[in-house]
C-alpha cells in the first residue's frame, strides 16, 4: 500500500512540474497555465484557475516551457541553465559581518570607557573618542557582507542558441521545427 502511495505521489509530482508553460505576448502579457492544444488561431492555454484562452500566434513573442525558450521575435530556440557562480562571495560575507561584530563591540568599549572617563572627578579636557569611527566601520562592513550574501545567492541565466525555428501553417495545424 505505501509503495502505491509513493508512486502516486511521484507520478503527481512529475504531472504538475510538467505543466509549467509560459506564453509571453508582443504586449508583454503573461499567461501561465498548460498548453492543450494548438490551431490556426493560436495556442489555447489552460491556466492554473481552470480558464481557458487563445492566444493569437501574430501576438506570441516568446513560448517558456520548462527550461527551453522560443523566442518567435528572433526566430531562435535557446536552453535555460541557471547557474550560481558567485557562490565564493559567501566567504567575503562572512568574513565582512565577523569584521562588523568586532567594529560593534570596540565601539560599545570605546562609548563606555568615554563616559566613564566623563564622569569622573577631573575630565580630561581633550577626550580622544573614536567611538563614531567604530560605529562607521561596523556599519559599512555589515552593508559589505549582507550585499555579499545577496550577490552570493543571486541565480545567473544563461540563454544558450539551440538553432533557429521555422514556424509553418498549413492545412489547420501549426508546426513548430527546430534546424539545426
């Protein structure tokens, strides 16, 4: 019974990841759902809500359907792969918010040994306070390491030609050909 369970799961896992199609209009509209059909008015889509729309081929820039890209504009196939090239930048981040600790309890040092330096009985007349300094350096290493995590994390498409594609229409169906 749990062997069954499992494959049913998996069978609506892979079900539901394959309907992940987008079509971007030449108006920059996007419509997202599961390509049904096609036919000489375009491509009828079923959305995620249950409804259905035609999308006109003349208005069609570009199919995303999983990681492939028709882009009708330039008549060109591509292949999405993500990629995270920055990943080392994880190292500059950590290394920037140790720094911004450090910077955070010299400053909380350095505000406590001013004011106790204050209160006693005969003030120094010109108090060395570099408190502000530590309090600069703290906050601009944690903005360093925080950015550096962003950046670390930040996924990079790439958009790598497959070839050109012929789009045909001929005897009430149209054909999508890839030449390579």
């Amino acid at each position: 019974m749990k062997r069954a369970a499992i494959i049913i799961l998996l069978l609506g896992f892979t079900l539901s990841a394959r309907g992940a199609d987008t079509i971007i209009t030449k108006n920059n509209l996007r419509h997202q759902g599961t390509v049904v059909n096609k036919n000489e008015q375009g491509y009828i889509m079923r959305k995620k809500d249950g409804t259905l729309v035609v999308v006109p081929l003349q208005d069609i820039s570009k199919i995303i359907r999983n990681n492939k890209v028709f882009d009708f504009e330039k008549r060109m196939g591509y292949y999405l792969e993500t990629k995270r090239p920055f990943l080392p930048f994880i190292i500059l981040g950590v290394a920037a918010g140790a720094y911004s600790a450090k910077k955070i309890q010299d400053y909380l040092k350095e505000r406590d040994r001013v004011a106790a330096l204050e209160q006693g009985d005969d003030p120094p007349q010109y108090l060395n306070d570099k408190s502000g300094s530590h309090l600069a350096w703290s906050i601009a290493s944690g903005l360093v390491g925080v950015g550096s995590f962003y950046i670390a994390f930040r996924p990079l498409q790439v958009m790598v030609p497959i070839g050109p594609i012929k789009v045909g229409l001929g005897s009430g169906q149209i054909s999508l050909a890839m030449n390579f």
